[in-house]
C-alpha cells in the first residue's frame, strides 16, 4: 500500500516546487469549470458463456455470462471525473478518478504536463506521475476513453489493467520536411506485478482500468503457484528497488498514416515479493501501431504487441513462469454523415507457455499449470454522436479461445462467449 | 490646375483607367480534381505601384470557437492590427514560432480577446499549446490583389492593373516548395481566367493527445 501514500507526497511536493511566480498569477487556474471534466457511461448488456475474470474466473468479458443463456445487465458501468488544473503557462496536472462497475472507486491516473510554448518547430513535452504510456490508439482524452468502440482490443484492454507506471516521460516532435518525427523516453516504478494477470487469465477484451489502490481478482491457480501466489494482483505495486524503462519512436510521413513503435521492460528481478504474496514480474514487450486515414472518411488502425513476462525461482526443470505473449488487431473505422461512425475490429492473441512442467511433477498440475492460450475476438460498433455532451454506442463481440489452464474451473478448454452492449455516454 | 491640364487629366482617366484594371479569376483544383479552398492567391505587378494603404473587405480577425481557429486561414494588409477574440468556454493560448511574427498570447478565456500586429509580410502559423488540433494561418501581404479561395476553389481579384506579374497560390498542405507555386503572366486587359492544379498532402492528424 506504499504507492498512494508517495504518490500523494510526490504531487504535494511537486506542487509546492512549481507553484508559480507571483506575476504569472493570471495564467493559474486551479478549480474553475473549465478544469474539471467528467463522464457517465450508462451500460446495457447482453453476454453468454463464461464468468467473467472480474470475478475470478476464466471469462474474456467485463460482464458475467449466463453459460449457454444470455445474461442481461443493466449498470452504471462508468462514472468518471479528470481534474486538470493550469498551474502556470507551461504546467498542468490531471488527476483522474473513476466508479466502475465490477472494480473499486479508484484513482486512476494522476499526473504532471510540462508543455512549454513552441519557440520553433520543435516541440517538447513532459509528464510524470502514474499515468498510461503512448501505446493504444483506440484511447484519448482525460479520462482515456475509448473512441471507436466500447470494448477496445486485448491489447489495449491489457495496457488499461497492467501497464500503468509511476513514470517520468520526456516527449521531442519535431517535423523533418513533410515528415513528422517524435519520440519519447521514460523511466518507471510501480509497476512491478505488470504480466500477472495476463499469465494467470490470459487474454480478455474489457473497458476497466487499473485501480491505483485496489486489486484484480486471479482465476483460480494451480496447485504449485497457489502457495506463493496471492489470489488477488495490484496492478500499481513497488517490489523490488528496480527501475524499468520504455521508449516509443513515431513517424508520420506525408500520405495521412502514422507509424509508432513502442518498447516496455520494467526490468523486474523476479524473484522479490512483498508480504501480500505480490511478485516483481519481469516483463518486456514491444508495440508496433498503424494509424492511416485513407480519406476524410476512412481510417484504419491496426496494433501488433509481442512480450515475455518471467516470475519466481527456478524449479525443478525452469523458472516458474516463462510466458511468450502475442496479440494483432486491425481495425477499419467510417464515418456515417456528420454524427455517425460505423467500426469493425477483427483480432487474434496467444500465449505460450515456456516451463509447463514448473508446475511441479503431477501430471494433473502440469495441465492446469499451463499457460498456452489461443483466441480471436470480431467486434463491430455503431456509434452516433447525439450531442457535444453524448454519445450512443451499440456494440456485437464474439470472443473465442482455447486455454488448458480451464481444467481448474472443471470447464472444457475452449470456449466462446458472445456480447451485445449499448452504452449511453454523457460528459459534462 | 490649368484648364488644359484638367481636360488632360480627364482624358487621361477616360482611357487609362479602364484599360489597365482587369478582373483576375483564378480556379484551385486538386489533382484528384476537388476543389481547394482556402489557398491563397496574390498577384504582385511586376511595374511599381503607388503607395497606397491597403484594405481588405472581410474582418482583420481569428475566433477562436469550437477548438478551431476560425478563419483558418486570414490574409492582412503588412502593419495590420489582427484581434484573437475567443468564444469557447474553455481557455485558449495563442502562439507562432513563425519567422514573420513570433509571438504568444498567454492564457484567456471566453468573450475575451487578444490582439497583435503583423508587422512582416509572411505566412504565420497559429497554434494553441493547449489543443494541439487548432491549426491556422495568417497571411500578411503588401499587394492589393489578394485573396483566398472559396468552397468552389475560386478567387477573383478585381481592378488589377494589365500588364506583367507575378501570380502566387499557396496553401498549407500543398506539395511544392514553400507550400506555394508562381506563375510570372501577364494580365491582359480584358481581365483573364486562370486555372491551377495543384498537388496537396492531407491534412496532419493532430487530434490524439497524451
């Protein structure tokens, strides 16, 4: 529980060492309207199959499904609130908290920008605090909703529940000739158990995000990691004394597309762990994204993420966990008329497992122990923009996938779970 | 003046002035055959003019509204007093690094307004530090026949003298040197019709921010 306690001195420190200089009081806005900006997502939804992992189970989907019948859940599935204040001309903050449904009030984000007025072409940006890395291109804004869909790709629904830093990031864009050229360096803490859940669950297509405080629920373990293991992971956890660091390069030539590469390692020890049986995971992973707008209409995104997260000592053959892990998604998005915009999403995502026999030597275990998964989501989303304050979203997804580690739920190994959603977002 | 010289002067005007102002129309296209608008045409006599102030029809003026630079592009006469009023509910800083008028306007909010003269002819970017969307231009000139293209892609200078020139067309996206193109002609005077094609680049995808 140390992270909210230096977070919250980190931001108290830093406000005090920046509070801004007498004359440039005019440029200081701390509780004004225009600082605060919030969402309510009003969440209808319609899911078979699995429960969901947000109980502790096996399912891909944010909401419980009901086995072979359709489980309908009304919800107030979202409500958030940024708070941005202006604390000179160049700095700002954002702190951003949410009540989602399924996971505890939580902080969410809560960070420092240093965005110093332009005296040329090149342009530079910092933030620091808890925040989300560059990597999806289906999140933006504040409050990191996202844009084209409810349920955003594995990928980026992995990024929103284990990789969120207490990060230091510098950000340099500058245009060569037509081109556009940025790129971004940042060191990193707090996210230490960052791959826990991606090994222990696998995959899953969700719009929650990391509590700051608070903890994801794991599916049921095998019989050898249970011991070490909790039961339960914080996604924002100090563990071991070692900094982690990431990197994202981005070109933009001039044909309407952006090309970004991103890498993570937060270079864990993996073999630290504190007295909540939380683990210093060793995870790295490299993003490549596509951003291309074919015209004023048609834009198509696509992510591919390939990683390996490492945990515990040796055993009796290899390291408990050595898990490979690997996710592509393309997207193609169209704008309907001035407010509608129709998206489909078709991806793919597996995990293999490096040391299924670290289970321990009963054959049983060593199924359960295994971390091998294969699946595919298609998602398609109709969304209408009905005001500058709200917008309807209706979303189908199919998600299937093959996972041995089911045995421990006595479910078979594959399994497919179908969802309608409708979601009424009002911002304020 | 003397009777004669103001019977000259009158016969002079008669056949002079209406001979040597021609009406300039020139069309933008794309070379996928849209209309462009917003490009900026001026023509620059290459014979010395008379130093006159230059005054443009349309309001010397940016609204900032809808996160949006509204015009997104303005042409101003050189030395023109150029008003910055923000009509969003949230807060603008208006800045250029442009080599013609680097300048900033700090923090301001709704209903009220900033100004800057634009003492140097040249192409200023407008950006916002807070919405890295909001993109314009200002265009300062020292020519009188100046104006940017309609949604039709098309400009008409009116009154400009006959004779050999220089015709520029400019946008921010075309693919040319300088974002602009030059034409020396010579406009005849019966006026004349210009048509251009001209390569342009999309837009630059400024709407995600970190």
């Amino acid at each position: 529980m140390a992270a909210p306690k230096h977070l919250g001195m980190a931001i108290g420190v830093l406000l005090v060492a920046f509070a801004p200089a007498k004359r440039a009081w005019s440029q200081v806005d701390l509780v004004s309207r225009e600082t605060f900006t919030g969402l309510l997502d009003l969440r209808l939804s319609a899911t078979t199959g699995e429960r969901s992992f947000v109980d502790g189970d096996f399912g891909k989907l944010r909401f419980d499904g009901g086995g072979s019948t359709v489980k309908i859940r009304p919800s107030l599935a979202d409500a958030a609130i940024a708070w941005r204040p202006r604390l000179s001309w160049a700095w700002s903050a954002t702190v951003h908290a949410e009540m989602q449904d399924g996971v505890k009030p939580d902080l969410i984000q809560a960070y420092f920008t240093y965005k110093p007025t332009p005296k040329s072409a090149t342009r530079f940006q910092a933030r620091m605090g808890l925040l989300y890395p560059e990597i999806s291109l289906e999140h933006e804004g504040a409050l990191w909703k996202t844009s084209y869909t409810i349920t955003p790709s594995a990928i980026n629904s992995w990024v929103g529940e284990e990789v969120k830093p207490l990060a230091v990031e510098a950000t340099v864009r500058r245009p060569i000739g037509d081109h556009e050229f940025s790129a971004t360096a940042a060191v990193f803490d707090y996210n230490d158990t960052s791959g826990t859940l991606l090994t222990f669950r696998g995959w899953a297509l969700h719009d929650l995000k990391a509590p700051t405080r608070h903890e994801w629920a794991l599916p049921p373990l095998d019989n050898f990691i249970k011991g070490p293991q909790s039961r339960e992971s914080y996604p924002v956890r100090h563990i071991d004394d070692r900094i982690g660091y990431y990197g994202r390069l981005e070109w933009a030539p001039p044909i309407g597309a952006t090309f970004n590469l991103f890498y993570y390692n937060n270079l864990g020890d993996k073999t630290s762990k504190d007295w909540d049986k939380q683990w210093s995971w060793a995870t790295e992973f490299w993003n490549g994204g596509v951003n291309w707008a074919l015209n004023d209409k048609v834009r198509i995104l696509g992510q591919v993420m390939s990683g390996r997260t490492l945990m515990g000592f040796k055993g009796p053959k290899t390291i408990w966990i050595d898990m490979d892990f690997a996710s592509a998604y393309v997207l193609a998005t169209r704008k309907i008329g001035e407010t509608d915009q129709l998206t489909g999403r078709l991806e793919f995502f597996r995990t293999r497992d490096n040391s299924p026999q670290s289970g321990g030597y009963a054959f049983a275990n060593r199924i359960a122990a295994d971390r091998k998964e294969d699946g595919w989501a298609m998602t398609a989303a109709y969304k209408r923009t009905l005001t500058p304050n709200a917008a309807l979203f209706f979303e189908a997804l199919h998600v299937s996938s093959e996972r041995k580690a089911r045995v421990l739920t006595l479910t078979p190994q594959g399994q497919a779970q179908t969802m309608f959603q409708t979601s009424l977002r009002l911002s304020f | 003046m003397g009777m004669r010289s103001a019977l000259l002067f009158v016969i002079a005007l008669l056949f002079a002035a209406p001979a040597m102002a021609a009406d300039l129309t020139v069309t933008i296209r794309s070379t996928s055959g849209q209309s462009v608008r917003d490009a900026v045409v001026t023509l620059q006599p290459t014979a010395a003019q008379a130093p006159a102030p230059i005054r443009f029809s349309w309001p010397y003026k940016v609204t900032q509204q809808n996160l949006q630079f509204d015009p997104f592009v303005l042409i101003v006469p050189q030395g023109s007093e150029v008003s910055f009023p923000n009509k969003d509910g949230v807060r603008h800083h208006v800045y250029s690094f442009s080599s013609a008028k680097p300048f900033e306007l700090k923090l301001y909010g709704k209903d009220e307004s900033r100004s800057v003269k634009f003492d140097k002819t040249g192409i200023v970017a407008l950006g916002c530090n807070i919405h890295d969307g909001m993109v314009g231009f200002v265009i300062v000139v020292d020519t009188p026949y100046a104006m940017k293209s309609d949604a039709s892609g098309s400009v008409t200078l009116r009154g400009a003298p006959a004779g050999p020139a220089t015709l520029r067309i400019w946008h921010p996206y075309m693919k040319a040197g300088n974002n602009q193109i030059e034409r020396r002609i010579v406009v005849p005077a019966g006026g004349m019709t210009e048509a251009v094609v001209v390569q342009l680049r999309p837009a630059p995808d400024h709407s995600r921010s970190y």
